[in-house]
C-alpha cells in the first residue's frame, strides 16, 4: 500500500522520526502512525463524499436477512419510508422490528476505503489531519506544527472546492431532492418540508 506508507513516513518526518521501510514496520512511532491514520481516515470518510457514497440494492440471503457490505460505514434507504439501521454485520428493520426481510432494499451506502483508493485530493486533506495529530502525541512544537496545520487548512479549502464542483446542480437529482419528491407525492407540503429543514 504506498499511499498509506508515503501518508506514515510523512507523519515520521514532520516530527524528526527515522523513515519506515514498510506500513506494517512493529515499531512503536510506526504502530502509533497506523492507529491515527485508520482513525482519522474513519472519521472523514464517515463523513459521506461523491466518492465513497453509493447508491446499491441489497439482497436477502437464504436466512431472509440481509448481509451489510464490509467496508459499509453507514447506510440508508433511498425509500424515505423505510427505516433501516446496520446491526452487526446485517441490515436491521427499525419498523417492523426485524432482523428478516423479504426483499432487497436499495440503500445509499457510505463506504470505508483504503488509502490507495481515495482521490488525492481527499487523501491530502486525510494526511495532514494525521500528522497535526501525530505531531500532538509526539508533543511537538514550534515550526512542523505551523507548517502541518497550514497544510491542512489548504487542504480541506482543495477538497471542499472540489465537492462543490461535483455537486449535481440538479436539485431533484441528489438523495434530498429525491426524499423530498417523494414526501410530495404522499401530501406532504413543500412548506412544512421547507420549515423543518430550516428548523434542523
């Protein structure tokens, strides 16, 4: 995995550490760099991206349950009127109060990644936020601090410019405008839709 590799070494260097020859080196400082990054990785994908957010259709196993995908961070029901939930490693029924299902439900699903499948620009942002909090555990100070930070400012302004752009001008066509077409068509008033999302 270079990019994780290239994201640790990076993290060693800022704060005046020995470079790795692997991500999987035992070394303590190594081992520390890995934990933070999986963290912080987790932490900003979870968030939901154009590129780690897909739209796909589970399917009901032989025991009428419905297996999530491994790297499922979370998930939702494109159908607005139905309400389900990850439970352990399958899919669960908050309105029926079930485990068991008798047909697929199609889900907007938020996914874990590895390093060397994220954007650049979006493993930028990941990276810096990894080494201003390695630096901290490392209890460094003064310049690679500063240095670290600016980067990571840039970096989010990079990454948000760039989710903007890929944003579908197309209101109707993104997960809300659906949502809210569908609340439409069974009466609900674009008023109270209106109030509510201001009141959230």
């Amino acid at each position: 995995m270079g990019a994780r590799l290239d994201i640790i070494n990076n993290m060693l260097s800022m704060a005046g550490e020995f470079t790795a020859d692997a991500d999987t080196d035992s070394h303590p400082d190594v081992v520390t760099c890995g934990r933070i990054l999986d963290k912080v990785r987790k932490q900003i994908l979870g968030k939901g991206w154009w590129f780690n957010t897909i739209t796909m259709t589970l399917g009901v196993n032989a025991s009428d349950q419905i297996e999530v995908p491994q790297s499922a961070m979370a998930l939702d029901a494109t159908d607005p009127a139905r309400n389900v939930s990850i439970r352990g490693a399958v899919l669960y029924d908050h309105d029926n109060n079930s485990l068991t299902f008798t047909d697929g439900v199609e889900c907007e699903v938020i996914q874990d990644l590895d390093e060397d499948d994220i954007p650049p620009i979006a493993l930028s942002y990941i990276e810096w936020c990894a080494v201003v909090r390695f630096l901290a555990v490392q209890q460094v100070t003064g310049e690679p601090v500063a240095d670290a930070k600016t980067a990571k400012a840039d970096a989010l302004v990079d990454l948000n410019a760039e989710r903007y752009r890929k944003q579908d001008t197309n209101f109707n066509n993104t997960p809300m405008g659906r949502r809210m077409k569908t609340f439409q068509r069974r009466g609900v008033g674009s008023y109270n839709l209106a109030r509510k999302t201001t009141d959230e």
